[in-house]
C-alpha cells in the first residue's frame, strides 16, 4: 500500500496540471493532507461513494498519462543513474571528484 501511495504521490506531482480543480483538490486532500473519504465528502458536500469514484478514476488517468508520457519512469532511471554516478565518482582522485560533484548537481538542480 505505501508503494502504491508512493507511485500515486509522484504520478500527481508529474500529472496534476492535467486535472481538473476538484480531482486535484480530492487527490491533494487524500494523498497529501491524509484526509479520509469521509472527510472529504463532508467539505464537498457529496456523497463518501462520490469521492471514492473520483479518486479512482483520477488514479487511472494518471496511470494512463504515465503510460503514455514515462515522465516518472523516465525520472526513476535519472535517479538510479545518478546514483551510480556518485558511487563511481568516490573512487576518483579528490580533483576529479569535486569536479565532476560539482557538475553533477548542475545536472541535478535542473528544472
């Protein structure tokens, strides 16, 4: 369960400007402010069984933005790579390592 939280938390970051106002105020209030259906219902003023829908299909259209655009995939694999970077860079003479550190976070900071 909290790998699917997880994966739904960075699919909402990658995706949430697709959403409409209310699937990105339901997903925020789940996910992030840890609100439970109920909750959410009773701001809304609709039904537990309306929110329970909403976030669902909300979750697939994420998936399926994922599917087609690969954007946390694609981030995943950056991750893991610089990660391997790093590992390799601390067996480098102290000047190539600050160097390449340093180009490194360059690459990191990038928006």
């Amino acid at each position: 369960m909290l790998q699917k939280t997880t994966r739904i938390n960075f699919l909402f970051d990658f995706y949430q400007e697709l959403l409409t106002p209310k699937q990105k105020s339901y997903m925020q209030m789940y996910y992030l402010e840890d609100f439970s259906l109920g909750e959410i219902a009773e701001e809304f003023e609709v039904s537990r069984q309306a929110v329970y829908d909403n976030i669902r299909r909300t979750e697939s259209m994420l998936e399926e933005y994922e599917e087609k655009l690969l954007l946390y995939e694609k981030f995943e694999k950056r991750q893991n790579l610089i990660s391997q970077l790093k590992e390799s860079i601390d067996v480098l003479e102290e000047n190539k390592k600050t160097e390449l550190l340093a180009l490194l976070n360059q690459f990191e900071n990038l928006d």
